[in-house]
C-alpha cells in the first residue's frame, strides 16, 4: 500500500450522437495495490496538462505514494543513456516533482513487461469507458466519465484484487503522503526576460512589469488563472490569458 502509481497519456476518436468525431486526449493514473484509478480529460499531451492532471488526481486519490512511474515521454525524459540512465530530465516536470517530494521512475528500454502494465492502463480505460458507451457531447463525455469513475472505484470489484478499489483504499491512504502543493497553487516556473517595452511574452500574450524591470532576467510562476512574475526586486501579477 502506498507504494507507487502508474500514470500515462491515451488518445482516442470519439463519434458523438450527432455523428461528428472528435480525438480525445486522457491522462490516466492508478494506484497499483488499491487499482483506484482517476482519468482526466486534457487538452494537448504537453508538459502542463500532465503535471495539473497529476496533482489533481494526487488530490482526489487523498495523498501521493513514493514512487510515480511513467513510461518515457519527452514530458518528462528528454535524454537517456543506451543503459536507460536519464541524462536531461524535462525541466518544468522536475520543479513539479520536487515541490512534491516525489520519487519518479520510468519504464526501462526494452522491457515490455514494465511497459506494458503502463500502456495497459490506457487500454483498460479505452475498453472499460469510451468503448462501451455513447456521448450526446463534451458535456455528457465529463458526466458519463464522472459516473464511471464511481463505478470502477466504489462498486465493480477489481479483477486484480476481486474487490472494489474502495476497499483496499482504505489501507493504501493510511501510507500515502500528504500532499505538499494543492491544486489550486501549483505554479510552473519559467525563466523570462523582460523586454524593452516592458513586458513579458508567455505563449503569445504579453504581461507588462515595471519600466525600472526592463532588461532583467526574472520568473514567471503559471498558474491554473493568473500568472506572477519576479525580476530582481520587481513584481507583477495578472490575470492569465
């Protein structure tokens, strides 16, 4: 109990009732002795979305176990040895990692038994949710995804236990740990410099700072709806575009 979790990325084409098709992206993540299971629907496979996603579902799951294990996407693993040692870790990830205290491990190369129980997961969420029914829209997808996840958390028995993950999560939450940042104040940190007009540019949108700032190298901490940004002694905040 409390040991480690497993967490990866899925995609899948989604025809609504109207017959339009969609690709759904998916961040799922499962603790491996309870088999509690939390699926976030995201926007892109990108570094933000899987850290947000990540300590969203820490929150939900009531803690965060030593070891989180990924397979190796360039969200965050950049580079490895040809014995699988990583040599550039994806930066945003690891400040992400550290301000939780936790421990990451990735599937080894070339081992599909590590592998496949990552890939699996998102095969059994593709089978065991978008396969087996039918969305009216992206509303009714968020609704259905909620009532599922009471379903498989609280009620089916596992196959891997023969019991509802809600039973052996009882034991599993006495070993996680608390977590360290909420949701709501997770913030990336991204180095910036601060331009002759006085403004920082973040994903295409401009943030002004103090003309005495001009010229300076600073951070820009992202949060979910606002940004906060530190050059030397100068400081601004706005709300995120």
């Amino acid at each position: 109990p409390g040991e480690f979790s497993q967490h990866d990325f899925g995609q899948v084409d989604v025809r609504f009732l109207d017959g339009t098709m969609r690709r759904v992206h998916f961040f799922a993540s499962r603790l491996k002795y309870s088999r509690w299971v939390q699926v976030s629907l995201v926007p892109s496979e990108r570094v933000e979305p899987l850290v947000r996603a990540l300590v969203d579902h820490f929150a939900a799951m009531g803690g965060i176990p030593l070891l989180a294990v990924f397979d190796r996407p360039k969200t965050v693993a950049l580079k490895w040895d040809r014995e699988g040692r990583v040599t550039e870790w994806n930066s945003t990830f690891t400040g992400v990692a550290l301000d939780l205290g936790l421990g990451v491990e990735l599937c080894w190369p070339y081992s599909p038994e590590q592998k496949g129980a990552v890939e699996n997961l998102v095969g059994w969420v593709k089978g065991s949710f978008f396969k087996q029914r039918r969305f009216l829209d992206d509303e009714d997808l968020a609704r259905q995804l909620a009532e599922w996840h009471d379903d498989v958390n609280l009620r089916r028995p596992s196959r891997a236990t023969g019991v509802p993950p809600a039973e052996r999560m009882r034991e599993e939450r006495l070993r996680l740990r608390p977590l360290k940042v909420a949701p709501a104040e997770l913030a990336l940190r991204i180095p910036v410099f601060v331009g002759v007009t006085g403004e920082v540019l973040h994903d295409t949108h401009p943030y002004s700072m103090p003309p005495e700032a001009i010229g300076i190298a600073g951070t820009l901490y992202l949060y979910r709806d606002k940004v906060r940004i530190v050059a030397g002694r100068h400081e601004a905040a706005h709300p995120r575009r």
